[in-house]
C-alpha cells in the first residue's frame, strides 16, 4: 500500500517515512535507511509538515525522521553515521527541548539500538467530509459569450481569431442610426 503511495505522490514525506518504519519492521535496513533519507529531503528544509489539513492528523517533524535514520543505522552497526545523525537532529529539534535526544546520543555511544519513531497507531488519512462532496467538477463559468462588441452588425456571439476586415462591414447600419 505504501509504495502505490508514494509513487501516486513521489513527494509525500509521511509515505516515505511510513514505509521505512514498514522496511525496518521486516528487517529491511537497506531499504529503510533510503526512505528516511528520501522522506527528509522531502522535507525541503522545513522543520516539519502539518498533514493536518489532508486528512492526517499528523505532524512530521525533521528530527523524528533523522532519529529513525539513526536507528536504522544502529542496527547496521554503523554507530559513528548514527552518532553524526543524531547531532544533526538535536539542530533541527525545536527551541532547544533536546532531552529525547540526548538519551538517545547516550544509547549510541553505549551500542545500544534506538527504536524509531512512527506515525501514532491508528491515525489514518480522513480527509474533509466536505472536500470528499466536492470531487464532481462543476462548471462555475457557464458558456461563454461576447456581450457588447465594437462592430455594429456583428451578430457573432463566442471568441473566434481575428477576422480580415470586410468592407462596409463596420459601417452603422441604418437601423442603427435611427
């Protein structure tokens, strides 16, 4: 279900990071450690996202993700990279509240494994009841046609390319001049 996700919406930072916690779950780091590289850098830089107004109450922030890359990388054993991302992690974690982390640094420097972070169990995109009713296209403009138009005898009523001047086309009819 999550790779038809991600590749409907390649740049969905939440699906990404889904199916890694999915791939770390099956024993799958390669495979996870690339989906959270790929979900952080669809984060584009942005501390984190609110899926909120989509239907997922959820926010990704960037320094769950890169905790999670870190966790993956404990368990490849390669704890200097998951030492590197966790530092990184403390700047992207807001105002300073840096105390998950700093237990977690200590776990790295004592070889002991991290558990990643997911997405709260049970949580699930709901969109809108009203964004749901509105799928139908509707026609808000109607049909178009010219109103007015600077040519007298013009009966012409749509949009069409310029037409070669006829003449006596444009002159006042005499009805029009009564």
């Amino acid at each position: 279900a999550f790779n038809r996700t991600v590749a409907k919406d390649n740049s969905l930072a939440v699906g990404f990071f889904q199916r890694g916690f999915v791939h770390l779950q099956l024993e799958m780091y390669e495979e996870a450690l690339s989906d959270y590289h790929t979900a952080f850098s669809h984060l584009r830089e942005n501390p984190f996202i609110d899926y909120k107004q989509l239907g997922l109450r959820h926010i990704l922030y960037a320094w769950e993700v890169l905790y999670s890359m870190a966790a993956v990388q404990c368990r490849l054993q390669q704890w200097q990279e998951a030492r590197a991302t966790l530092e990184k992690a403390v700047v992207w974690r807001p105002e300073g509240r840096t105390a998950v982390l700093d237990m977690a640094l200590e776990k790295v420097q004592n070889c002991l494994v991290l558990e990643p972070m997911q997405v709260p169990l049970g949580e699930f995109f709901r969109p809108r009841k009203k964004e749901v009713e509105q799928l139908d296209s509707k026609d808000f403009l109607g049909k178009p046609k010219v109103i007015s138009s600077i040519i007298p005898n013009d009966e012409y009523f749509g949009f069409e390319p310029l037409r070669l001047q006829k003449q006596g086309f444009y002159e006042h009819s005499a009805d029009a001049l009564r």
